[in-house]
C-alpha cells in the first residue's frame, strides 16, 4: 500500500517539464509485487474459494435433493388425497341414489299404507252402518210386531168370547217363542 501512495508522491515530484516519460523501473510501478500477491491468493485462496464453492454447491445438492423428496411426498399425499375423493365421492352418489330410493319406498309404503288405512275405515264404516240398519229394522219390526199384536189383542178382546181369548193368547205366545228363537 505504500508503495502505491509513494507512486502518487512521486508523481507529484516529478518537474512539469512538459514531457510524457514511462517509467522503466519495474520496482517503482509494483508488476512484480501485484503479481506476486496475486499468485500467493490464487495459491492460497483457490482451496479456500473451492472449499467454500463446494460446501455451497453440496447445499444447494441437498436443497435440491430435499425439494424432490419433498415434492415426490407431496404427489404422494396428493394422489392419496384424490384417491380418497373419489371413494367418498362414489360413497356419497351412492348414498345419494339410496337415499332416494329409499324415500321412494318409503312414500311408497306410506301411500300403500294410507289406502289400507282408508280402506279398512270404509269397511269399517260400512259393517257400522249396516249393523246401525239391522238394528234399525229390528227396532222397527219390534214395534211394528208390538203394535200388531196390540191392535189384534184390542181387536180379539172386543170381538171373541173369554175361551176363544185363551186360545189366541196361547197360540201367539207360541209364535212369539218361535220368532224369538228364529231372532236369537
């Protein structure tokens, strides 16, 4: 470094006589010594610099290497990933398509269910109504059957004689009996 500073001293000195020399010592213009520190780095420094280049080019290396495992890991669980989509997509079409059906058979079964429903009230109603009409009929024939034997027993008290009465009674007590029996 002094050397060059010395250079520039020197410069300074020399008398501005006008001319343009080159200096011709080879110590005073320092080849010798820039070659020298050159090659001493060059000697020195290139295990060092290749050291140093190597030990960055095997991280990189191993970056690189990582990032492959890494990604080929990733494309793994990717293709897992959708793998298992699939499977859970066809599961839910599948429980979709069931799941329709399954409410077709169940509106099925409850209209099926509905019309036996209705149709067992209809029937129902209708053994009530004709149970409501027999009795009905028979109330009727009772009464219809009272109030004849009453206007007949009225008829045969005014018209018969005590012995004829007798037996018309007891031949429409054995009528009655026989009609109940018929009846029952």
């Amino acid at each position: 470094m002094k050397n060059v500073t010395d250079s520039f001293v020197s410069l300074g000195r020399w008398p501005s006589a006008g001319s343009f020399g080159v200096n011709t010592d080879i110590l005073a213009t320092n080849p010798i010594n820039l070659s020298v520190v050159i090659g001493v780095l060059i000697f020195f420094g290139k295990g060092v610099l290749t050291d140093l280049l190597d030990n960055r080019k095997q991280k990189i290396l191993n970056t690189i290497r990582n990032s492959e495992e890494l990604r080929g890991g990733a494309i793994e669980q990717l293709e897992k990933a959708r793998a298992r989509l699939r499977k859970v997509e066809i599961e839910a079409e599948q429980f979709r398509v069931n799941g329709y059906s399954e409410i077709e058979r169940e509106k099925l079964n409850l209209i099926n269910s509905t019309y036996k429903t209705l149709e067992q009230l209809e029937n129902y109603k209708n053994e009530t109504i004709q149970f409501e009409q027999q009795k009905a009929i028979n109330q009727v024939r009772q009464r219809v059957f009272q109030q004849a034997l009453q206007g007949a027993l009225g008829t045969l008290n005014s018209c018969l004689n005590s012995e004829l009465h007798l037996r018309t009674i007891s031949a429409n007590i054995g009528m009655l009996g026989a009609m109940k029996e018929i009846i029952d």
